[in-house]
C-alpha cells in the first residue's frame, strides 16, 4: 500500500515536472520570436540595397546571415510546436489554401540558404490548386522538409516540390539529390532526436526533432508521409492530404 502511494507521488510530480519543462520551452521560444523578426527585418533591409548597394562580399555575409535566421526561426518554431502538442493544445484551423502561393512564400524563406549553397529549387504546381486545412501548420511540415533537402544536400544540387492532386487527396513530393539515407537507419528517421550517421560529418547542427514535427502534423492535419531514399543519391518525402478534411475531434 505504501509502495502504490509511492508511486503515485512519483508519477504526478514527474508530471508537474513535465508540464513545467514544456511551459519553459512554450515561452522562451515565443520570446525569441519577436528579436529574431527585427533582426530578419534588418538584414532584409541590408539585403535589398535599401540604404545603399553593398559590396559584393558584404553581399555575402548578409546572404549567410540571413540563412542562419532563416535555420533559427525554424528551430525556435519546431519547439514551440512541439510543446504545443505534447501539452495537447495545438489548434487545428480548417481554411482554403493556395497551395501555389504557399510554395512561393517558402522559397523567398530559403532563398539565402539555397543561394549561399548555390542550389537549385524548382516547383511543380497547377495554378489554382486549393486545399482545405491549416496554413500555418503545412507551412511548419514544408519548411521541415525544404529546409532538410536543402541541408542535406551538396552545393549545386537540386531541391524540386511537386504537387498534384490525386482522387481526394493532394500530394505534396518533396526531392532532393542530396547524401540520402542509409537504408539500415531510415526506420528510425521519425524518432524524437534521430540524426543519421551519414549526415553528421557535413552537416553538424541540428537536433533531430524537425521529422518527429512533421509525422505528429501530419496525422494531426488526417494525411500521411511517406518517403524513399538512397544513400548519395537523394531523398523524397511525399505528404499526403485530403483536399478537405473529416471534422477534427
Ligand atoms: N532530405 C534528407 N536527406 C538525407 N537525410 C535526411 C533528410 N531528411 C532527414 N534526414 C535525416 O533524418 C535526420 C532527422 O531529421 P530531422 O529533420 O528530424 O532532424 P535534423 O534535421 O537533424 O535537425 P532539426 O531538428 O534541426 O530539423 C537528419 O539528421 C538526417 O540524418
Ligand atoms: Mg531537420
């Protein structure tokens, strides 16, 4: 009997500890949110010669830093999703998305990172094509996935996004000809804090949550992801979503 109440102690204190840690994470990530926006605003300002053209090397540095910010927002965005969902409170809006526009907005977010590794990035995609979910939270399982092609890809390689609609679904193909994933670790790839073996010596940072991110949105937004690799040769995820979704719970 002492032993049950033992443990029941144990277990609601490792909750209230739980809770606490991921309240902590919700609110520094939202805190750097704003300093990081002024900080991407200024250099925007640098970038596009608005007080002035910059020296071609000077160009270059604004180009990096802008990639560094571009990699922070998205660290400081996956851990605040993640808090969300892991504190259940992640909210599911259901609005028309131009699947185009959101494509183009995320290639002016990687424009730096592609540029400064002298990538290619192409979209497929009908004009007019919609989809009913959520905007920003597609925008969070894309940006992972274009930010992870572009990453694990060598200079002048090629990221490509297609999109096409099939039956009731839309899929969503994201490629790249990057270092690919080594057949013996891809069951692990959507494992809280998994980074493959390969990758590490040319790419050191990271932290290995941005997929756990994607396969939780995912299933949050009713689709599914799928994906094929072969060690340096490339990757593909495809994301799968109905073109409206059943009514969320
Ligand atoms: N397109 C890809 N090509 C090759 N390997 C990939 C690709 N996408 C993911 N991976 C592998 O899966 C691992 C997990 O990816 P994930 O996005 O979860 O974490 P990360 O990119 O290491 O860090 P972050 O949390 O900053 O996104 C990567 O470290 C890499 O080994
Ligand atoms: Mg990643």
């Amino acid at each position: 009997m002492k032993f049950l109440v033992g443990l029941q102690t144990d277990i609601t204190a490792q909750k209230r500890t739980e809770r606490a840690k991921s309240e902590f994470v919700s609110l520094a990530s939202h805190q750097l949110r704003t300093p990081l926006t002024n900080l991407r605003w200024a250099f925007e300002v640098l970038e596009h010669g608005k007080i002035g053209k910059l020296p071609d090397e000077m160009q270059k540095i604004v180009e990096r830093a802008q990639s560094f910010i571009t990699q922070m927002n998205q660290t400081v965005s996956t851990l605040l999703n993640i808090s969300r969902i892991e504190a259940g409170k992640i909210q599911v809006r259901d609005e028309k998305v131009p699947i185009g526009r959101l494509l183009e907005d995320i290639q002016e977010e990687y424009q730096s990172a592609l540029a400064v590794k002298k990538q290619s990035f192409t979209i497929n995609c009908p004009k007019e094509l919609s989809l009913m979910t959520d905007e920003s939270l597609l925008y969070e399982i894309l940006t992972n996935l274009v930010s992870n092609a572009s990453k694990y890809t060598p200079e002048r390689g090629s990221v490509t996004l297609e999109v096409k609609q099939e039956g009731d679904a839309v899929s969503i193909r994201v490629s790249d000809t990057g270092y690919g994933i080594p057949a013996d670790q891809q069951k692990q790839i959507f494992s809280k804090f998994f980074r493959g073996g390969n990758v590490i010596k040319h790419e050191t940072s990271g932290t290995g949550l941005g997929l756990y991110l994607v396969y939780n949105l995912v299933r949050i937004l009713s689709g599914s992801i799928s994906f094929s690799s072969e060690e340096n040769k490339g990757t593909t995820f495809t994301v799968s979503l109905p073109s409206t979704p059943p009514p969320h719970s």
